[in-house]
C-alpha cells in the first residue's frame, strides 16, 4: 500500500495550508482579538473586500492569490 506520505501524494491531497484559501488571498487582513489592554489577544481575519471575519481556510468566488491586488480569480 505505501506509505501515507506515498498515499497522499498520489491522491493530490494538500493540507488546508497548501490550497488556496482566504490565508492566500490578497484582500485578507489579519487583525488582533481580544480587549487592547489584555495579554490574551490572538490573530484573525477579516475580509478586505466585504469586512467580516474570515476563517483562514474559507474561501469565495472573489479569491485573488497574493500578488495579484484588483484581480478576481
């Protein structure tokens, strides 16, 4: 059977970091959570074009991969 590696690679598999997502597009921005004053502030993203929060691996109809600003996919 091979290996899972061997498997994935004959399947065309690709982790959510590998696929084009709202992570790779040119319109996200990453913003700060959590209140200003607190340690426990994370990362997110917000939709450049429409302005809510995206999930990194979300993905719509307007993807432009990073370098290609003004351009739909």
């Amino acid at each position: 059977m091979g290996s899972i590696q061997s498997c994935k690679s004959a399947i065309g598999y690709l982790s959510p970091g590998e696929r084009d997502g709202c992570h790779s597009c040119a319109n996200v921005r990453e913003v700060q959570h959590g209140l200003p004053a607190s340690r426990f502030r994370y990362p997110g993203h917000q939709c450049g074009l429409h302005g809510f929060m995206v999930a990194a691996t979300g993905i719509c109809n307007k993807h432009t991969p990073k370098g290609q600003k003004g351009s739909a996919a």
